[in-house]
C-alpha cells in the first residue's frame, strides 16, 4: 500500500492548524498500514506530525512487520499512556504549548491522564480529518468492495438455495452461512454477525437469531456480511418459505421500488439526504411510512458501519469515491418484515450496485 495516504494526512494537519495526531481506532490505524489486530485493552497508538515520522506505539505482544519510515515504539503490559508518549519521545513536561488532535476513539481513560500530565497541551477532537479521508474511496478500494460484494452474492444464494429449503432454525441457517463465507474464498471472517429472521422476528430489524424454525407463509429476512482483504460486505433480501399472504406480497413490492428510487436518486454534488427521502416517501405514501424505522443507508469499507450516513437529515453531498448502503424496510410488529440491502459506490458522478443477487420476489418450497 502506498504512503500516499499518510502524506493526505500530514497536509490536512497542517491546514487544520494541527502540530500533530492520536490515532487510536485500530480500523484508521489499519487504513494506513494494513496492519490488522484486536489490541483488546493495551495500547495500540499512532502519532502523526506534519514534519517528522509518523511513530506506532505497540505493545511487545503485538506481532506484525515494521513499515518503512515509521517509528515504532515498543512497550510493556502496565506502561501507562503518559509513560508510552514521554518515553517515545514525543512528549514531555517541558514540551511547548502544542495543539494535539485525538480521533473519537480515544477513551476518557487515556485522554485524561494525558490532559492533567501535559496542561500546556490544547487537545482537540479531530476525529472528522481521518473520517473524510476514509470516505473517499480510491479506485484499489471500489475494487475490494466490488470483491467482497461479489463473495456474499454467491454466498447467499447458496443459503438461499442449499440450506432455507431445508427448514433449518435461525441460527442452525446462520453457521453453514459462515461456513460458505468461508468455501467462497472471504479471508477475513465476518462484517458482523449474520442476521437471519423468520416471520415477526424479521420486525426486530436487529433481531438476534434463536431457535425459531420457519412456518409456512413467513418471511425470510437474510442480512449478511463478511470481510476479505480488509474490505466489508454487507446485503440483505428477503425470500418467503412458501406462499406469503397478500399483504406481505404488497409490501415486498413497495419495499423493492423504494430501493430502487434510492438508487436512481444518486448523483454527484446533491445532498445525502434525497436518497433517504425518495425511498421514505415512497414508502410513507404506500401507506407504511411509520413502519420504517431507520435511515436508509450508512457508508462502508474497512468497518461495516463507517462515519457517514444516508438519512433524511444529513445534507452532506455525494461525491465520487463514496460507498454505501440504500436499505430500506418494512416492519409490521408481531406479523412481517421487508429489508432489501445493497452496496453501492459511486464513481464518474452516479451509482454502481454492487450486489446482483435477484431483487425478484422468491418463494422457497420447503424439502425434506
């Protein structure tokens, strides 16, 4: 990966009248190195200076190849925050009066110590520099994201084909789903945990997958993701495990052409905020506008949800590189459920879909 990225950072410092940054989101660390790993509680930190190299604080347990041109500053279970940033050098009692940006992951537990040890020090939420770096996607990521896509594509349709006929429970469905992430080549496990719901627990959008078997005439909401070479998917379609009733038909239908005038409202320069409205207000005159209930859509790549979403109320504008979901839905409590999900990025000033898995309604006949 190239360093270009990290010289993006280094200019947006200087124009943000930064003398330098903490970034402890091991997501954005990974954004610029592609090393990857779950510091759990230990200190995982990367400090950024628009004049001198950037330094890595790694605890010793930490295993990965040190990047070219970068410092890395080891460390031991029990070195504190303070003990870390005044042993790497890049900071002591003595250190000028400096404005330091930290990124929003930066817990209290760390940002304080550092706050009462270093008071000349102007600390300064940041977090915005490194998040609108990340949400212009360059034509390597459109590429990864189109790969993932392609991966949860063949997988759901085999769940879909090899494994819901069989009238499996929620969660039986969820494992061999993770188990065909894995035989269709994903090499970094899942975005987040499978959603599979059946009937009314399709109403819960977050539902948690349990024992519940289909019954015939229900529902079959599949929100799925996985993860390969950093990158994350994540698609939902709704089938039906034999016949739906009519009004389950109907909202299927109303759900599918809302997606749709989504997508079509995508274009470069206009705001956010239309793609949510032309499904919502579809929706709403259909008659179920009070039946969905949430935005339409949240951006993605590294992490399945990154900073940005596609609501009613954000009107920032959409600009090449972007990548996100329109996913609108349905949710009748205690009877039915729609969601239908896609990826979509956008280049050379409109929309791609990513996903291609049918958008028509799919009526699964039970087998024994």
């Amino acid at each position: 990966m190239s360093n270009n990225r990290l010289e993006i950072l280094k200019h947006t410092l200087i124009q943000n009248h930064l003398d330098a940054f903490l970034i402890s989101d091991p997501f954005a660390i990974s954004y610029y190195y592609d090393i990857e790993f779950d510091p759990n509680e230990r200190i995982w930190l990367m400090i950024v200076q628009p004049d001198q190299q950037p330094i890595l604080i790694a605890n010793e347990l930490f295993v990965f190849e040190q990047p070219e041109g970068t410092k890395v500053h080891w460390i031991k279970d029990g070195d504190s925050i303070v003990d870390c940033l005044e042993s790497s050098g890049f900071l002591s009692s003595s250190s000028p009066s400096l404005t330091i940006g930290v990124d929003k992951s930066m817990i209290a537990g760390w940002l304080m110590p550092l706050m009462e040890a270093f008071p000349q020090i102007t600390w300064q939420l940041a977090g915005d520099i490194v998040d609108n770096q990340r949400a212009i996607k360059s034509s390597e990521e459109l590429t990864a994201l189109k790969e993932v896509a392609n991966i949860t594509d063949r997988s759901i349709a085999r769940l879909i084909e090899e494994v819901i006929p069989y009238g499996p429970s929620e969660i039986e469905a969820c494992e061999a789903l993770k188990k065909i992430f894995v035989e269709e080549g994903a090499n970094g496990g899942l975005s987040f945990e499978p959603i599979i719901a059946y009937g009314a627990n399709g109403a819960d959008p977050h539902h948690v997958p349990d024992h519940t078997l289909p019954h015939l005439g229900d529902s079959v909401i599949i929100d799925v993701g996985c993860r390969h070479n950093f990158y994350c998917s994540d698609m939902t379609r709704t089938v039906y495990y034999e016949q739906p009733s009519q009004e389950a038909l109907t909202i299927y239908q109303t759900v599918k052409r809302a997606q749709e005038l989504g997508f079509e409202a995508v274009s470069v320069g206009q705001p956010l905020s239309q793609v949510d409205l032309a499904g919502r207000n579809y929706i709403s005159q259909a008659g179920y506008g009070q039946y969905f209930t949430h935005r339409i859509g949240h951006f993605i790549g590294r992490q399945c949800h990154e900073k940005g979403d596609v609501s009613s109320v954000n009107d920032q504008l959409i600009q090449n590189g972007n990548a996100f979901s329109i996913e609108p839905g349905i949710y009748l409590p205690g009877n039915t459920a729609v969601r239908i999900e896609d990826i979509f990025i956008v280049h050379d000033g409109k929309a791609e879909r990513l996903n291609n898995y049918s958008h028509e309604l799919q009526i699964i006949s039970p087998k024994k």
